[in-house]
C-alpha cells in the first residue's frame, strides 16, 4: 500500500487580466520600436529606467496571464499594481531627465 501525500493548493489563479496585459504588450512594442526612449539627455543607456519599465513589463505579463506566485515576494513584486508602479517609476526618471 502506497501513501499518498497531500499536494499543497496551488495559489488561486485569476482570469486574463486585461490592464496589466495590455501594458506589457505595449512596452513590449514600444521598446522594440523605439529604444531611444530609454536614454539619457547624453545618448547613453538609461539603466534605471529600464529596470522599472521592464519590471513592469514582467509584472505585466505574470498578472495578466492570470498566474499568481507562492511566494509572497514575488507575487506582490509581479503583480497588476506593480506593473503600474514600475511604469509610474520609469516615467518619472525620464521625465526628470529630460
């Protein structure tokens, strides 16, 4: 006879998020099409504002597929409101910049 071990609940999975998709989407699109968006007044890569324009890229897509992390860490850093946040934060570093 075989025991059987319990299987912990996976996190609870939501639907297509649809904001946060879109977003990833389009900067996904965005920093394809036009990279230059990301640097500095002299010409150089501006490497703050791409980590949080491609954190929240990552936020993005991990929220919007519907898929929500074990670890607490991870699912609030990957979450719909984090995808916000890093885009907030990305805007304000170019913003200030220029």
């Amino acid at each position: 006879m075989t025991a059987t071990r319990a299987r912990p609940d996976p996190a609870p999975a939501g639907g297509l998020g649809w904001p946060p998709l879109l977003a990833a989407l389009a900067i996904m699109l965005g920093i394809t099409a036009w990279p230059h968006a990301l640097s500095g007044p002299s010409g150089d890569a501006d490497h703050w504002a791409a980590m949080a324009l491609f954190w929240a890229m990552s936020a993005g897509f991990v929220a919007g597929v519907g898929f929500r992390p074990h670890f607490i860490l991870w699912r609030v850093g990957l979450s719909g409101p984090a995808c916000f946040i890093g885009i907030a934060l990305a805007l304000l570093r170019i913003w200030t910049l220029h």
